[in-house]
C-alpha cells in the first residue's frame, strides 16, 4: 500500500480479516490505472484517484464553532 493509505478516510481496520484494508469499491479500469502508476505521476497529490484526508478532528473543530454561536 502507498504510505498515504493510512491517512485515508477509506481505510479502515476489517476485524474479521485482522488487517487495514481500503473500502473503496474500486472498479477494474481504475485498478489497472492505479496498479500501472497513471495517477499522481511527479505532482505532490496521492497516486490514488479516491484518496481523500483524514481528518478525526473536523467534526470536533465545528462543533466547537457551533458551540460558540451558541455563547452569544
């Protein structure tokens, strides 16, 4: 897997398999583009078309906002 997997929002932990595994339903076209190195190339963005961050505190950050509309 590429390093960037585990900052994914798709991967998640399978308790069945004991493993980390991507839940993308990744159709086979993609597969073939994705395994033969088509996405990314030389760019700074994640070789993954799916690839989306990871960001365990987003919600935290708005309710803290909402939170704060709430004071006035």
């Amino acid at each position: 897997m590429e390093p960037l997997c585990e900052s994914c929002v798709y991967y998640d932990y399978d308790e069945v398999m004991d493993q980390y595994i991507c839940r993308v339903s990744i159709d086979e076209d993609d597969y073939e583009k994705y395994i033969a190195g088509q996405y990314g190339g030389a760019s700074r963005r994640p070789a993954c078309p799916y690839y989306r961050y990871h960001d365990e505190y987003k919600s935290v950050r708005r309710q803290n906002y909402n939170g704060l509309d709430d004071d006035e």
